[in-house]
C-alpha cells in the first residue's frame, strides 16, 4: 500500500471509540526495514484554524485492522499524544 493511499483513511481507537483523524506520515526504520509507527495530527475544534503542534505517534504494533476506509488502533491517548507545547 502506498502512503498517499494511507493517508486518506481515518484513524480510529477502539478503546475510547474516538475518531483520531487521517495519517499524516509514517516512521520507517530503514536499518531494519520496518514500520515503526504511524503520525496522526491532533484533531482541533477549528478545522485548523487555531491548530496545534500536537501529535499522535502511534507504534505499528498498536494497529490492530487496516480496512478499505479506516485504521483501528488500540492506545492510550496520553501516552500517544507528542509534541504539545504547555
């Protein structure tokens, strides 16, 4: 599957049942030649508006489904949440 085909599928928890939104771009390790995580973008109540530098860093091994329109994913949101500024 090619990233730009990834990218337009949306990203789903299936602990909390929260959209998360759609991949943004991937961790690759190219030493190993694995994927390492997907980046999904913080969702903002202002469609981008007032965005933030917030990020989801989810690890490959929490992607539990790939289908035709969603990813499902099993994570801890505070754990998976990078780069906030306070």
């Amino acid at each position: 599957m090619r990233l730009c085909r990834l990218r337009e599928k949306e990203v789903i928890n299936l602990c909390t049942c929260k959209r998360l939104g759609c991949v943004e771009d991937i961790v690759f390790d190219l030493c190993e030649g694995t994927l390492e995580a997907i980046i999904v973008p913080e969702r903002t109540k202002f469609h981008g508006l007032f965005g933030s530098d917030c990020e989801y860093v989810i690890p490959f091994e929490c992607v539990k489904k790939v289908g035709e329109d969603i990813i499902m994913v099993e994570i801890n949101e505070e754990k998976c949440l990078k780069g906030c500024k306070d």
